[in-house]
C-alpha cells in the first residue's frame, strides 16, 4: 500500500513538473564581438536576439582620443543578434563603443567595448537581390506593393529614382524604406484598370554609404488580367560593336499620341528580353553613360513588329542631349 501511495505521488509531482510555465528570460544580453567589415560598416554581435524597436540611437556612442566618431545609421539585420552601424570614415585608432540595448524580453544591457578602426574600403557595390512581384505575375488589381531587397545597407540620402509605365500610375505610388535600409516598398491602395500590364524600373541612382553605385537596374512587370497575352521580344543594344549595359528601351503605339508603354533596361551584356503584347511598336534606345541625368547615346527604330521577335539595335551619340523623362512623354 505504501508503495502504491509512494508511485501516486511521485506521479503527480512528476505531472506538475510537466505543467510548469518555462522561466521567462531575465538575464540581459550579452556582447559576443564586434566585428569592423571596413570603414564605414560594423557588426555588433550579441549572445541573443535584439528588439528592433527598442533600439535607441542616442544611446551609441563611438569615441576616441580626440574624435566621435559620426553613426549615420543603425539597424538590425535579418540575422536579429546582430546590430549593425554605419560610421563616417573611421581612422585606423582604437575606439570606445559605448551603447544600451535591450533583447526580445526587454532586458536591458549597457555596453561598453573596444575596437580598431579600420582602413579598408567597401568597393563592393550593391545589387538587388529580389523584386516582388516577380517578373509575369498576375492577377494583380488591389493593393499593388512593389518590395525591393538590396544586398546591403542603401544611403536613402541619395532619392532613387524610378520608373512606372504606364505614366498614369507614377504618381499613384508611395515609397518607404524600411529600418534595415536595406528593403524599399512601393504601395498603392487603390486598383488597377482591368487588363493593365505594369512595367517597373530601377534605376542604378542608388548608392550604398561608401558611394558605391547600385551594380545593375531592377526591373519586373506584372499584370491585372488572370494571363499574360503578351509576345516576347529579345534583343541587344551596342555602340561602335561594344555592348551598352546602362540602357532603357523604350516601346511606344504607332499613333499621333506615340505614348510609351513598356521599357526594359539591358543587362551586363547589353542584352534584353521583355513581354509585350503582339503589334507594332516606334522603338527608341536611350543611355546615359556618365551618369549625368542627360542622354547621350540613342537610336530609334520606327515600325518594329513583334512578330520579328529580335531587336538589333546600334546607337549612337545624342545631340539633344535631353534627360530620360523627356523621352518618357
């Protein structure tokens, strides 16, 4: 009998052991390393997650014998341990960081650690990673975002610049960089036409915080209609038999209007491939090599038919030396 009474309770501890709510995090987190990917880039890693929202910038502070070091920008990236700064050029000295922050359970920890400035410089530029929608979506009519994900931090002093075919829509679009500066959204709240093909670009007017230019344009399309009733149309764009990477192609109607809408831009190789739907099209390449927001290199191509299915397309220096929306009119 005893033992029974002995099993009987040994049962019902071990179920209220079972049953016990976990012990809630109390300790704060702790620093793990600081990392110096170059001059301007630091990776603050910790033993736990951070809270994004409880970062508090003020509280950072990089300082040395006789500077302060500026931080432009603080986020927490995907891997949620890890804090990363952004800086003004650092000096090749040893700093103090100096810093509060708080993990998931609202743990707060003050920081206070040493490193070596560094001297390398991020030559590294940016590209982007990912484009939703993905190039061909459809069924797309309320609530249009349009997400662009770079490969690093993006210097969201310098406006990025766009495009957004057709020209009605321009406007209708809102951006907002996310904390990560690493992520930009474009919203509309309002619904597409029925059977509307988007076009969106790009373009490489961005830069990351050493000044390093966005690698290569971005570029989808999506559409409202439940399928694509489109033709493709592949082609490459050269000047003097050399390909020509930064450059938009422009499809317009063939009437007294002569509106633009598609564009595509080329690629690393001076190639495109784009949807569109069957007809005939004025076809107008442009370039602006030097980056000046002012064309320099064109040709146009009157009476193009889809049906033809590839472009060949030598162009040649511009006079009229005219910025891009010019040409988008």
């Amino acid at each position: 009998m005893k033992i029974k009474l002995t099993l009987v309770v040994l049962g019902i501890l071990a179920c209220a052991q079972k049953m016990l709510p976990p012990s809630p995090d109390r300790f704060p987190p702790k620093l793990v390393e600081v990392e110096v990917r170059n001059r301007t880039k630091i990776n603050v890693k910790f033993n736990e997650d951070i809270d994004p929202e409880n970062i508090i910038k003020d509280s950072f502070l990089i300082i040395a014998l006789n500077e302060t070091l500026t931080i432009k920008e603080i986020s927490v990236g995907r891997k949620s341990n890890v804090i990363t700064l952004i800086t003004e050029k650092q000096n090749p000295v040893q700093y103090s960081l100096q810093a509060i922050v708080a993990d998931l359970a609202g743990n707060w920890a003050k920081i206070r650690t040493r490193f070596y400035g560094s001297i390398v410089k991020d030559t590294i530029p940016p590209r982007i990673a990912e484009i939703l929608p993905k190039i061909g979506a459809t069924k797309l009519k309320k609530n249009i975002r349009i997400n662009i994900r770079f490969s690093e931090e993006i210097d969201t002093l310098f406006p990025a610049k766009w495009i957004l075919l057709p020209k009605t829509l321009a406007n209708r679009f809102t951006s907002q960089w996310q904390s990560d500066y690493k992520n930009l959204s474009l919203t509309m709240s309002d619904s597409l036409g029925s059977d509307t093909i988007v076009y969106f670009v790009l373009t490489r007017q961005i830069f990351d915080f050493e000044g390093n230019r966005l690698l290569a344009a971005g570029f989808t399309f999506f559409t409202s209609d439940s399928v694509l009733n489109t033709k493709l149309v592949t082609g490459k764009v050269t000047t003097g038999n050399r390909p020509v990477t930064d450059c938009f192609i422009l499809f317009a109607k063939t009437t007294d209007t002569n509106q633009t809408v598609a564009i595509i831009p080329t690629d690393t190789l001076g190639t495109f491939s784009i949807q569109i739907r069957e007809g005939i099209y004025n076809v107008i390449a442009i370039a602006d090599t030097n980056f000046d927001h002012r064309i320099d290199l064109s040709n146009k191509i009157a009476n193009f038919n889809t049906s033809a299915e590839t472009l060949l397309i030598e162009v040649y220096s511009d006079t009229l030396k005219q910025n891009l929306d010019w040409y988008l009119r």
